[in-house]
C-alpha cells in the first residue's frame, strides 16, 4: 500500500511511452492496483517552471524524503503506474510541503 505523498522508485515513463527512467516518483494516490505519480527529477535548470516545485537539499524536512540530492517535481509529468513495477519506498514529503505541490498540480491541470 502506497500514501499520498510517499517517494518512491519506479521506472519512469517518458512521454512518448517508448522508453522509461528509474527515477524517483511522489505519489499522488493509489487505486486498487495502479498509482497515480508525479516525476522527481535531479537536474535543475537556472529557470524554475511555474509548474515546478523545488525541493532544496538544504530544507530542514529533506532527510524525510530520503533523496540523494536537491530535486524539481515537476506537475506536469504525471503517470498512472502498476504497483508491481514500484522497486521501493524512499521516504517521504511532509504534510504541509505535500499540501504546496498539490496546490501546484492544480494551477498547472487548471482544476
């Protein structure tokens, strides 16, 4: 069983869905069998997406979500996944920082 906003480690899709990354992923929500996610990605751009949401290495929560190095969550690269293809629990985001990404998912799917 996967939590909103659990970070975990899948193979993730890229969008032309030919081809994936292991990556880690946030999960959104989970029904039944399959995992709605968001994509984590390491490399940071100078310019920060409206749609982005930047998690700093430096954050007093960063030790929680149990990544390697300061990441972007990008809104917009969201994927419906089978929990079979989930190779582990990393850790997770806190609540209130949660809260900030969803509301950046909504701007970005104008919900």
């Amino acid at each position: 069983m996967y939590n909103s906003g659990e970070i975990i480690l899948i193979s993730f899709p890229f969008t032309n869905l030919t081809d994936s990354k292991i990556r880690p992923a946030l999960v959104i929500n989970e029904k039944k069998e399959d995992i709605i996610v968001i994509g984590i990605f390491s490399k940071i751009p100078e310019v920060i997406e409206d749609s982005w949401f930047l998690v700093e290495g430096n954050e007093p929560w960063f030790s929680q979500t149990r990544l390697k190095k300061a990441t972007i969550i990008k809104t917009e690269k969201i994927a419906v996944i089978h929990n079979s293809i989930v190779r582990k629990k990393l850790g997770k985001l806190p609540d209130e920082v949660f809260i900030l990404v969803k509301k950046k998912m909504r701007n970005t799917l104008k919900l």
